[in-house]
C-alpha cells in the first residue's frame, strides 16, 4: 500500500512538473455577435513589428488557440511576457501579454473587441485589459466633448469650457497611468502604460519624462534582463541622453 502511494504521489509530481515546462499558450474565449465563418487571428509583436502565427474560424461563439514554441528563440522569448495581438480585422484588435505555460481566457464583442473584451489568466494580461478600458473610457469622454465642439463651433464660451473640460480628461488619464505604473513596478505592462497614446495624443513624452522611464527600467531590468523589451528601453533611454546632451552642448 505504502509503495502504490509513493508512486501515484511520484506521478503527480511529474505531471505537474510536466504542466509547469509546457512551451506553449493558450488563448481561448467566447465572441458575441460574430459572423458566419468570421476568422480570428493572432500575431506576436516583436521589435521587428506584428508577426502573424496562427489563425481559427470561431464556432457556436468560440475560438481556442495553442500557440507552441517549437524553436529556441521562441522559447527563449516566450520564456517571459510577450506581446500579442488578437484581431478580427485591423481595426478591430486588442493588445495583450502573456508567456509559456500561461492560459488566457477571453470574452469579447466582435462589434468592438478593444472597448468590450475581459480576459481572465495571467496577472501582465488583466493589467493589459485594465489599461484598455480605462483608454475606453478616456475616447468615449473625449468623442462627447469633440461633438460638443464641432456643433458649437461658433459659440467661444462653450469651446473655451470643452477645451478645459478635454485637458482635465488629459490630466486624470496621465495621472491614471503614472499611478498605474507606481502600482504594478514588477509587469511588463507598465511599458504599455508609458507608451499608451490616443490619435495624435502622446501621454509622456519621452524627453520630458525620463526619470520616470529610467524608473520603469530600473524595476524591470532586475526579473527579465533579458527580455528584448527591456533592452528597448535600455536603448531609448541612451538615445533620449545622448539626444539631450547634444542639445546642451549646442545652447
């Protein structure tokens, strides 16, 4: 009795042990509102641009992707959180992080996938989706105050108040992400954060936020220094100084 338990608790052990080195991830979810023989596609985002990996036609609502790293330089990237893209077309996509050995479960609208979509797994992925939602909310506030301007186009009173009322939007969103990225120093999605723009609207200019991209790197040099993300950043961060230093010297 004493061996048969030993081996079934030896067994356990190695399946979890066999779980826990998958090199590959899962992404799997429901869609509403889609249509017939509408295709979901994914793409990793590497420093090159958008790789497109694999693609599954969704069914009764549904979609499962296992996406496996069948090389070293996938693993070896995949190792730590990637950037991926799951879209229904160009402009209807979202932006999420996920590694190996992770699985993702994902809800969404395909009427407006970024604006609808909830994912459930890895902590970088539920930040990702935080993010989102709260530039949802951000758009959506600025397309009322945007119709407000363009119906009162004629009226300098009213297009004075929209104007305030769009840069303290601008202010609560930038204070959002600072707080964001204060909160969550460990993920990778505080990248995501610096970078997140809307239209022509840049939320940290790199120049003028410095400190707070050397902070971002600092935190997440010491758990993936490897990461080709970070390294990114170790590279616009010398860029950004050497840029900086040339205009000094040139004053």
């Amino acid at each position: 009795m004493y061996y048969r338990f030993l081996f079934l608790l030896l067994f356990s052990f190695s399946l979890i042990g066999c779980r826990q080195t998958k090199q590959e991830i899962v992404f799997r979810g429901n869609i509403t509102h889609y249509s017939n023989h509408q295709w979901l596609y994914i793409s990793e985002l590497t420093l090159d641009g958008f790789t497109l990996f694999d693609s599954t036609e969704i069914k009764n609502g549904e979609f499962n992707f296992t996406l496996k790293s069948t090389d070293e330089i996938s693993r070896q990237r995949r190792s730590t959180p990637t950037f991926f893209q799951l879209s229904l077309q160009p402009n209807q996509a979202f932006t999420t992080l996920a590694k190996n050995g992770e699985v993702l479960e994902i809800e969404a609208d395909a009427r407006n996938m970024a604006k609808s979509y909830n994912i459930k797994g890895a902590e970088d992925a539920r930040l990702m989706n935080r993010l989102d939602k709260q530039l949802a909310l951000f758009i959506d506030s600025t397309d009322i105050l945007t119709s407000i301007y363009q119906s009162e186009i004629e009226n300098d009173s009213v297009r004075g108040l929209v104007e305030k009322a769009y840069n303290q939007l601008v202010y609560n969103h930038t204070t959002f992400l600072k707080d964001f990225i204060a909160e969550n120093p460990t993920s990778i999605a505080t990248i995501a954060a610096f970078y997140q723009r809307y239209n022509r609207k840049i939320f940290f200019i790199e120049d003028e936020n410095l400190p707070l991209l050397e902070q971002i790197y600092q935190q997440l040099v010491i758990i993936y220094p490897d990461n080709e993300n970070i390294k990114w950043i170790n590279n616009r961060i010398e860029m950004i100084k050497f840029k900086l230093a040339q205009e000094n010297e040139n004053k």
